[in-house]
C-alpha cells in the first residue's frame, strides 16, 4: 500500500511579533523605551508582541526603524502568512470537528 503525502501547512503559524519580541529580548532592549521611540502606546507595542495584534503597514514601518534586523515588507509577508494560515486552520477545525461530534453522540448511545 502507498501512503500519499499532501501538501499543507504542518506547522502553527507564528506572528510576525514573535519574531520581533525575540530580537528585543536578545538585544535586551525595553519595550517601553522602544514604543516611545516610534510613538505607539506601550499597550499596542506589547500586545503586538505577544502576537495579540496585527502588524500593520504603518506599524511595519515603524519597527523597520528600530533596526532589530526586520524589513516592513518581510514583517507585512509574516502578518499575511499568518492570517492566512490562521484563517484556514479554523475552517479547517470546525469542517472535522462537526463529524466528530455527531460520532460521540452516537458511541454514547452504545458505550
């Protein structure tokens, strides 16, 4: 029997502020002072880098100039990849988890 392999994403996506936050953290710089220096709220500046809000253009720009290595243009490539995959993974979780609901109520019925 030949076992066919499928393309997909195998992994969970990382956001783009991840990425960020490890460069800071290495760099052992302060999250303050850095959001500060390009004018955003620290609230923004640190929920982006926990990954709880999305690095927009404007804002891709901004870290560009912070000079911890990261370009907007590959930043804004990270924020798509990652909706996109996100997006895709909560389709793809609620078309399997709908089958296997209904599978449980009726092992239920014979457990």
């Amino acid at each position: 029997m030949e076992t066919k392999l499928t393309c997909g994403d195998p992994y969970e996506p990382t956001h783009p502020g991840e990425f960020l936050l490890d460069e800071v953290a290495y760099l052992n710089l302060s999250q303050r002072e850095l959001a500060q220096q390009i004018g955003v709220p620290y609230k923004v500046f640190h929920s982006i880098l926990k990954g709880k809000h999305p690095v927009t253009p404007e804002l891709a720009a901004l870290f560009e100039t912070l000079g911890l290595g990261w370009k907007a243009k590959e930043l804004l490539h990270l924020q798509a990849d990652y909706d996109r995959m996100k997006a895709t993974g909560k389709f793809r979780k609620k078309a399997v988890k709908a089958p296997f609901a209904a599978l449980r109520k009726v092992a239920a019925v014979f457990a």
